[in-house]
C-alpha cells in the first residue's frame, strides 16, 4: 500500500497497516512513529538497509528552461545543488546517528535479520524487479542503470549469481 507520508503515522496508529517504511531514523523519529511503532527491523550488520542506501534528493527543472539559461547560471545551479545535497546528507546522517538513542529512550525495540533473512527477501524480491522493469521503457532503463552499478565491485550488492527467478532455475534478464 502505498500512502502519503502525512497519513503514516494516523495509519499506524488505527492499526490499517502494521508496519512501514518512510524516510529513516531521524525523520521517521520527528514525525513520532516512536509513539506508534514497538520495533525497528533492520538488515544484517552486512546490509543495515535492505532496499534504499541514501536519501535521494532532486532538483527537477523543465529541460527548455534550463537550456534557457546563461552556462554560468546553469554552473552555479549545479554547484550549489551539489553543496545542498552533501550538507544535506551529513545532517541527515548526523541526525540518523542521535535517533537510535531517542528510540531506545522509547522503548522501541531494533530487530535485525538475518543473512539468510536476507537471501529470503531476494529470491522474491529480484524477479520482481525485472517484471516491473519490462512493463515501461524508461522504468527499464532506469533499472538497468541501477543494477548496473549495485553489480559493481565497489558496491557488490547483487551478483549475477543472484538474478534469477523465485526457482533459481532461470536466468533473468532485460
């Protein structure tokens, strides 16, 4: 189910969903769903995160308005949304940091899964990817582009040994 962050938390609380996921510690802390919530499940220490490593941030501009503008003015855009996005991130992480303390305080309980856990969410969890992938071009697309990098070495996230279908008989691809 797939709901507006403003409606998480009365969710919750009247019971219509029994768990969730929204932002991340911090901000899920500041928007009280400590005051609804018992627990916390996490990854593995090897996988803390299990479906968003960061906190995406955009700045979305119509393409023939940014065309429009002088190249310095397109730079400085650039350069202070980078100056945004990394400030942003450091405060988030330093936020994230000081959240785990306010939940425990709560009584809130952080439960963490297991590899195996883990492995369990991937067997359904990849073959589903790829089925939404193939159902628009530029979901395709930006799948691809995101498989592509969770296979690099730096990121090791999905082996190829991994994409294939809940059987683990065939091979998926795009």
């Amino acid at each position: 189910m797939i709901l507006p962050g403003a409606e998480v938390y009365a969710a919750l609380d009247k019971g219509v969903i029994d768990g969730a996921d929204f932002v991340g510690p911090a901000v899920n802390y500041d928007l009280k769903f400590a005051d609804v919530a018992n627990y916390i499940i996490m990854g593995p220490p090897s996988t803390p995160c299990l479906h968003q490593p960061v906190d995406l941030m955009d700045l979305t501009v119509n393409l023939a308005k940014w065309n429009a503008l002088p190249k310095h003015l397109q730079d400085l855009l650039i350069a202070a949304t980078r100056q945004h996005s990394w400030d942003q991130y450091a405060y988030i992480q330093k936020s994230n940091i000081a959240a785990w303390d306010k939940y425990k305080a709560k009584g809130v309980q952080v439960i963490r899964l297991s590899e195996d856990d883990i492995q369990k969410f991937r067997r359904y969890a990849i073959p589903m990817w790829f089925k939404w992938a193939k159902k628009d071009p530029l979901a395709r697309e930006a799948f691809a582009s995101q498989l592509a990098f969770m296979k690099t070495i730096n990121v090791g996230y999905v082996p190829d040994s991994m994409l294939v279908d809940i059987d683990g008989t065939t091979k998926l691809s795009l």
